[in-house]
C-alpha cells in the first residue's frame, strides 16, 4: 500500500532510560509560576501605533523593583508616553527613559543615534550598549562597531 517508511540509525535510537541508584532521591522541582495573562496582555497590542504602558498592570508584576527609582511607577508611563506620543521610536524611548530618566536632550540624542545605527543592521542590544558606552556619540559608537568587525 502507500505510506512512508521510517527507518532510524542506530545512533538516534532511544535505549531505555538508566535506572537511578535508590540513594539519589526525589529531584527537586521549580516552583516557578510564569504570568502568562501578562504575557498576553503584551502580546495582544502588537496592531497599536504604540503601547499604552498604563493599561498594563505592571505595578503588581512580580519582577518589578521594590525600591522607587526616578523611572518607575505611574510618572515613568506618563514620561514615556510623552516622548513616544512626540514621535520617538517606542524601543529606544524606553531604554533611554531607563538610563537617562526625563532628560529630553540625552533621551532625543540616544533615540536618533539608536534609530540610525539600527537602520545600518546593527543589533538592538549592541546598540544601545554603544550608545550608553559612548555617551550618545554616534560617531565613537559606529566607529567601535566597525573597528570591532574587522
């Protein structure tokens, strides 16, 4: 008849599973709870012009600092809501907020040299690690990634 035939090389077989000395015991299991119902709320906005950070429910996400920064809290939406809502690119509004708190020139010059040095390919990561690095100078940042590529 018609199918397919699956033949597996003796090196991909599975053997049956050794069997542990009764002196190991019970391995501990994580008692890790993820939030997926945050996740969701994320991933549901992907169609919006930009994300309205205050509709999330962030101040009682469990990985959110205990201690008050200059960044956090219901202002650190307000401030970061006003600078994409001015235009900016959402990703680098964020991080820029997060080094450099509301200072429109330091978070303007990191959001354009971020901006420019992506549209050249780089990485989102090394990026804003350049720029911090650098402070803001996209002229050093550029020239580290090219000195560091050859």
């Amino acid at each position: 008849g018609l199918g397919i035939r699956v033949v597996l090389k003796p090196d991909y077989r599975i053997t049956p599973l050794p069997q542990f000395s009764p002196q190991v015991g019970d391995i501990r299991r994580s008692n890790f709870q993820f939030d997926f119902e945050f996740e969701r709320k994320i991933l549901a906005q992907p169609d919006a012009e930009f994300m309205n950070l205050s509709q999330l429910d962030l101040e009682n996400h469990p990985s959110e600092p205990t201690q008050s920064t200059p960044s956090s809290g219901a202002n650190s939406y307000s401030v970061l809501n006003k600078y994409i809502a001015s235009g900016l690119s959402q990703d680098a509004v964020i991080i820029a907020v997060a080094n450099y708190g509301d200072s429109p020139t330091k978070v303007r010059e990191f959001v354009n040299g971020y901006n420019l040095l992506r549209e050249m390919g780089f990485s989102a990561n090394n990026v804003a690690d350049a720029l911090l690095v650098y402070d803001n100078d996209t002229d050093k940042a550029l020239a580290h990634f090219l000195n560091s590529s050859s």
